[in-house]
C-alpha cells in the first residue's frame, strides 16, 4: 500500500477525542472540522501539569532519498504512548510548495503517518495563506508609500523585501512590477520567494506569544533609504495591521497519528530561515501537556540540531533530554560513494556532535527499510558501540509503533540514565538525621549549567510558595528563601570567579543580533568594545544607528542578550570615572537570574539551595537577605499556642 493509501484506510478519532488525552476541553480547541484544531494559547498558562521531557530527533547529513526524521518522530510518539506514557510529537508543517513534485517528510510514512495527510500537506488550516497575506501586505505598503509620496525616501534599487507565494513558481522569481500607469505604482524590478522563506515565517516560529511576535514585525528591515539609513516595518505603521493576519496562524495546529496518538503541526517547514522545526509555541504546548514531547529539528546534527538548540532553544528556554539521531543504510552508503564503512564517518561526526558539543544524552536510530542485509546493521551497531552511543533497530515504517519500542525503551533508559527524580525512595535519611542523596545520584542540578553536582545535602525541601519562595525544612528551622535572591547570588559568584580569573567563556551566534542605539549610546559602546569582551559580548559597528552582537557568554542567563547588553551600556554611562565592573557583575547577575513567578521542579529547589549553601553567602549582591527563617517556638507563637 502507499502512504496515502495506508492514511486513508486508518480509523482515525475525533479531535475532541484527541484533545482530551492532552487534557483539554472544546473551549481550549478551535475546530476545523472533524480532524484537525487551532489550540488556544491560553492553555500554556491554564495547565497545572509540570513541563514534561524533551526529545529532539535530528539525524545524518542529508540525501536526495531523505532519512526519515518525521516518520521516526511520529513512530517513536506512537511507541512510546503504546508502552503507556503519555506523548505528543510537535513537528513542522508542510509546505504546498513541493507537494506536487519530490516531497521530503513533514507527513511521515508508512505505518508512522499524520493524519488527515492529504489536508495536512495541502491548505490543511490555512496557515501558509496568512503567512504569504501578512508578507505581501508588506509589500503592497512598501510601494503605496512609495506611491503616495515616499516620505521616508525609501530608495526603490535598495528595497530587499520581496514577495511571496506557496509554490515554487519559478517564472515569478525576477519579475518586473508597477507597470501600466502611475495609478499602479513606480515600475521595479522584484521577485516572488516561497511562503516558508519568509522572515513572518521566521519570527512565528520564535514568537513565544502575539505580542512578541508584533514587537519583531515592527523591527522587521525592509530596505534603506536615499540617506542610507535603515527602514523597518515600523517605519510604516503597519506591525498591528500584519499580526492581526496572523492572529490565528499563531496558534498551533491538533491532529492525530495513525494510531490516534496527539500531534502538534506548525511552522517551520523544510528548514526555513529560522530554524528548520516547528515553532516554540508547539513545543511548549507538547511539554505542557505531555509527559514526553518528541520533536525534530532540519537538515541533520551538523546544522539542524544546531540551530534548534543554539537558536529555538534559547529563544524559548527550551533544553532536550535527550537526542535521536536517524540513519538509514542507503544513506551512509550514499555518503560513502556506495561503501557503507566509508559513510559511517559522517554518523561519526553527528554522534561527536550531539554528545560532545551538547553533551545530550543520545539513541541513534537505524531507520530500517526492507533491502537492508544483517550484515550492514551489525557495522553500523558496533560502530555506534565503540562510540559510547546506543543504538536501536527502528521499524517504525513497516511496524508504527510496535516497531519503536526498542528505540523508546532505549530513549527512556537515556533520559533515566541523566537525571534522578527526588522523591522518597531517593531522599533518605542517614544515622545523623541529614537528607543526602544516594550515592548513584551525581548529576543533581543540570536544569541549570551553574550547578555542580550534588550528593550531601542536609535539608529536606517542602516546596514552592506563590512560584517566587522555596520553603525548607533545616536544622530544626523552617526556612524561607527567594529564588530571585538565590539564584543572583549564585550567579554573581560565578561571574566573579570567572571574570577575575579570565575564564569567562563565550560563544559566537549562528545569526548575530542586531538591535539600534540612539548615535551617544552607539559612540559609548564602540569605545567601550573592550570591557563588552570581557564579559563575552563581541560587538561590531553595522549601520548608521545600529549594531552587531556576534558573540555572547556560554553561561545560561535567564533575560534576553540585548537587555543584558543595555544594562551594562547603562552601568558604563552611568559611572565613567570609575572601575564599573563590579557594578556590571552586579546587574549581569540581577538581570539574568529567574524571575518571581517562575515554576520550579522539586529537582531544581534542591539544586539552588544545595548550592547557595556551598557558596555560603546569604544576601544577595545588592545586600537584601535571602532566607528567612522561623522556629517551632515562632510558628506556635503565631498560632497562640505559646
């Protein structure tokens, strides 16, 4: 049977059924009739579920033939719902573009599919359509200006936005517009991209909500004027007009696998100018509502997998548990020039990759196909073997999600194998009355890179009060602490250890950030490049207003780069005369430590406050405390028992 064939003939359920094994109800769903849903992004906040874990399924470099990375994505969510946990896959929706030509994944195949697939990878909820209408109003704004005056002296030679369409049309990609009359505009020459290469395209996908995603349309560069300076779409006006027509597209699509398993589609595909996978919003939503969210990133480990975790990941504060990598035989021998052994250098580097460089626990998934001998799965497993790297027969394809069991048990095990769940089985008591962890236990406190791992701890943790305080039992005292407080604290120790000592890491960015200073803001940063390189932000001069962020420091800070950057402008402006950067220490700490408001794990409680106590300082760089502490006799006191 053929894959439309195998969708076709499958039983699939209503999506209000779908939507309840997530949990949500038909006012958190908006239909599209029997198959398919928008989901309500109200739903992030109403959700009480904490976040689940995060599977990225990437693979090897790719070929003309594909690896399989959506068909091992949905079969590895249908294998692990089969084995009782409760998933969703969050994966990249498809283009109509290619649909009518060679088509790589977004559906699946086989027995491992997305389901309604014909609407799927046709209009399926009209998301494209309003990703092309927001681009091209754009367009038709950029030449009404010019038309009606061009008060912003938009130069017509230097326009770089051009239009778009959802088929790859390639008599529209040079065409020459505005002809017939003045009534129809200034003749120039122009060209029409695909809908998926659209920076709107780009920006839904790394929008965490419609407000954001207004705020980066407003900043949007769409040419330069006669003067040479810079225009953006908010030079228009026009930032609310464009995200109203997307004010449904944002919201990520609900469809179901083969068997009925939930998945999220939207966004990303085909690995447009972002990131190559679906959007953040999806992501969150899968983990929000999920136990294991599986999802997949573009173009392979070497750039994909890159780009999902050095630029989707820090957008969204996102971090995988563990990574997939697929392969397939024809592949590596594709790579090879027809000798397998020679390809297998290529799942090499992929493996060095995620294991190395990321340091995520891996699974590398053989994604089988018929004509593939015994022989040649044995090189590839004991290759991976030698490597310290898993690997699983996958026969999703043939087997849906009995044919990923294997791969889901194995992915289990490696989750498992990272992290050690605290509850009363691993919090024990020793002779002397001290809570520790079991001696096994040594990778306490990954959720963040600052902490070491943790074995003695002496301190049992109750909880989370109004997602801002940690209360914790210690030495006979309640003790209250501030989250914010804690984790600044932490942070400034680091920062000043790593400083001092000159071992503040950096890493470059992929896509440098560009953001605009007013002209005395700009002069101060570029005669200050110096101590901005020191702290790890490597800056270059761009436009007239503008500047360039190509590096920034390793070290996971919880608010956006520019802010950081800003803050530490404003500390130099603020105190020329003196050495500031114990100041910009203070506020790089400040800015970038989490939040009031902000959800904890019990794993992560534990975690902080293990580690302000190896600090042992206990106010914060500014001098507020940080705990407050309360004694039996206070608490009865309280109650009027005493």
């Amino acid at each position: 049977m053929t894959d439309i064939q195998i969708a076709q003939a499958a039983k699939k359920e209503n999506i209000v059924e779908i939507a309840k094994k997530l949990g949500l109800t038909e006012d958190d769903i908006e239909q599209y009739g029997k198959y398919k849903a928008k989901v309500n992004l109200d739903v992030l906040q109403k959700s009480k579920r904490p976040n689940g874990k995060l599977i990225l399924v990437t693979a090897i470099t790719p070929t003309p033939a594909g690896e399989g990375k959506s068909t091992v994505t949905i079969g590895l969510t249908q294998a692990l719902n089969k084995i009782g946990k409760l998933s969703a896959a969050a994966i990249r929706e498809p283009s109509l573009g290619p649909v009518f030509g060679m088509k790589g994944g977004a559906a699946g195949g086989g027995y491992a599919q997305v389901v309604p697939m014909e609407d799927i990878n046709l209009h399926f909820t009209g998301d494209m359509h309003a990703i092309g209408v927001a681009h091209n109003l754009i367009s038709a704004c950029i030449d009404n200006h010019i038309n009606s005056g061009n008060a912003l002296g938009i130069d017509i030679t230097k326009i770089t936005w051009k239009r778009v369409v959802d088929m790859n049309d390639r008599a529209l990609r040079n065409i020459v517009i505005g002809l017939g009359g003045k009534a129809n505009g200034y003749p120039r020459q122009d060209s029409f991209q695909i809908t998926v290469g659209s920076e709107i395209m780009a920006i839904l996908c790394l929008s965490n909500s419609i407000t954001e995603l207004k705020e980066k349309i407003k900043n949007i560069v769409f040419g330069t004027s006669l003067d040479g300076k810079l225009l953006r779409v908010g030079d228009l006006h026009i930032e609310g007009a464009v995200a109203a027509l997307l004010k449904d597209a944002i919201k990520p699509n609900l469809v179901q696998t083969l068997e009925n398993t939930p998945v999220f589609i939207h966004g990303g595909p085909f690995a447009n100018i972002a990131h190559g996978c679906n959007s953040i919003l999806a992501t969150k939503m899968a983990l929000k509502l999920t136990d294991y969210a599986v999802t997949e990133a573009g173009f392979a480990a070497d750039l994909g997998a890159e780009k999902f975790i050095d630029i989707k990941c820090r957008l969204g504060g996102l971090k995988p548990d563990c990574a997939v990598i697929v392969a397939t035989v024809r592949a590596l021998e594709h790579h090879g020039k027809g000798d397998l052994k020679a390809g297998l250098e290529n799942l090499d580097k992929h493996i060095d990759n995620i294991k190395n460089k990321y340091k995520l626990p891996l699974v590398v998934a053989i994604n089988k196909f018929i004509t593939d001998t015994d022989e040649q799965i044995d090189m590839i497993e004991k290759f991976c073997n030698e490597r310290g790297a898993e690997v699983s027969l996958c026969e999703v394809w043939a087997k849906g999600g009995e044919g990923g069991i294997d791969l889901a048990e194995k992915v289990l095990k490696a989750i498992d194998n990272n992290k050690v769940d605290i509850n009363d089985d691993i919090v024990e008591k020793s002779e002397n009355n001290k809570y520790i962890f079991n001696q096994e236990d040594v990778s306490r406190g990954k959720i963040f890179d600052d902490f070491s791992s943790l074995k003695n701890i002496d301190f049992k943790v109750i909880g989370q009060v109004f997602d801002t305080f940690i209360l914790v039992e210690r030495n006979g005292l309640l003790e209250i602490y501030d989250q914010h407080i804690i984790h600044e604290r932490i942070l400034y120790e680091k920062l000043k250890q790593e400083y001092y000592s000159h071992s503040m890491s950096k890493q470059n960015l992929l896509v440098p950030i560009r953001f605009e200073l007013d002209p005395r803001e700009k002069q101060l940063a570029l005669e200050n490049t110096e101590i901005f390189s020191s702290f790890g932000f490597d800056i270059d001069d761009f436009d007239k207003n503008e500047i360039l962020l190509r590096s920034i420091p390793t070290m996971n800070l919880r608010d956006s780069y520019e802010n950081i950057f800003r803050e530490i402008l404003d500390n130099i402006s603020k105190n020329k005369d003196k050495d500031i950067r114990e100041n910009i220490i203070i506020s790089m700490s400040c800015k970038g430590a989490i939040k009031a408001n902000h959800k904890l794990t019990l794993e992560e409680m534990y975690s902080m406050v293990a580690k302000l106590h190896e600090v042992g300082e206990y106010t914060c760089p500014h001098g507020r405390p940080i705990i407050v502490k309360m004694s039996l006799l206070d608490l009865e006191k309280l109650f009027k028992r005493k």
